[in-house]
C-alpha cells in the first residue's frame, strides 16, 4: 500500500490569516456601521430640530424628505408632502420664479438669494415667508435644500414700526409749525414793541 503525505501546513496558516483578516473585516465593518447609524441620527436631529421648514426636493422639485418643524409651521404631516411638488407649498403667483430659481441650482449654482415670497399652510392659508435654496450634492443628481422661515411676526413688526415712524414724523412736523409759529408772534411782537418805544 502506498500512502501520501502532503505537507498542508502552509494552507493551515493561510486559512488562519484570512480568517483572522475576515474577522478583523468584520468588525471594522461593524465599528463603522455604528458611526454611520450615530452620524445619520445625528442629522436628522439637527434637520428636525432647525428652526425653520426644511423640505429636501429633487431636481424635479418633488419632496423627497421635509423636517418636524414643517408640520408645526405650514401644518403638512411629513408623510402627507412627501413625494409632492414643492411648488404645492407657493401659491401660483410664485410658482415661475421658484422654477427658475431651483433650475438655477441644478445645473450648478451653490445658492440663489434670499426670496421674500408666500407659503401656503396645508389649510390654504398664506404665509409670509422667506425661502432660502441651496444645492446639496447627494448620489448622481443633486438635490435642493429649500428652508422656509415664517416671517409673519417680523413682518407685523415692521409694520407697527412704519406706523409709529409716522405718527412720529407728523408730530415732529406739528410740533416744529408750532414752533415756527410762535417764533413768528414773538417776532412779530418785538417788532411792534420797538415801534411803540421809538
């Protein structure tokens, strides 16, 4: 009988070193899964908990995800604005301009101006806002960020201020005739007053 020995060591210790470097793979993978999963929490927190309606819309301007403070400010449940036009949030008055503005961005701006325009809350109702668009590069085909800060308030208050501006200007006006006034009757008096002494 013949027998065969082959010497399998050499494999023994190459199986042990991929299975050591598989392993070493696979917590690396675990570790960074990990940092992903607290990164992405992380960021939602923050896009939900920003001060203002934070809608993300594709290049065609659909909503592709919309933060919790949008439900407090226009009153659209996330679920209920998702896989919507954007343009569903501005009334028809606004709807060229936001167009053009989002058109601008997808073919490469970064950011387009500040624009003073209305919303509209999910019960019809316009909403003096300010909306701010910037291009977020996500995947193959960038998105745009579009941050809507209800202005009402701020609004309101430049109006109280206009009105109070006012009142103050035709009181200054009114006090100042007066003063011109009387200036003239003092004038007027010293004038005749010398007359008397001569």
């Amino acid at each position: 009988s013949r027998s065969f020995v082959r010497d399998i060591t050499e494999r023994r210790q190459l199986e042990q070193k991929v299975q050591r470097y598989t392993s070493q793979l696979e917590q690396e993978v675990a570790i960074r899964t990990r940092e992903l999963s607290s990164s992405q929490a992380r960021y939602k927190a923050l896009f939900d908990l920003v001060a203002d309606a934070v809608f993300m819309v594709d290049h065609a301007g659909i909503v592709v995800a919309v933060n919790k403070r949008e439900e407090q400010g226009l009153g659209y449940p996330g679920g209920e604005i998702l896989g919507r036009r954007i343009l569903d949030i501005v009334p028809p008055a606004y709807h060229e301009e936001l167009v053009y503005r989002i058109g601008k961005l997808v073919k490469g701006e970064r950011r387009v101006p500040t624009q003073e325009m209305d919303a509209l809350s999910r019960d019809g109702q316009a909403v003096q806002a300010e909306i701010d668009l910037i291009r977020v590069e996500a995947g193959d085909r960038p998105s745009v960020l579009v941050q809507v800060r209800d202005i009402t308030e701020r609004k309101q208050l430049e109006r109280e201020l206009q009105s109070h501006r006012e009142e103050l200007e035709t009181k200054v006006r009114e006090r100042t005739r007066e003063i011109e006034d009387t200036k003239q009757y003092l004038e007027n008096l010293l004038e005749n007053a010398n007359d008397v002494i001569y």
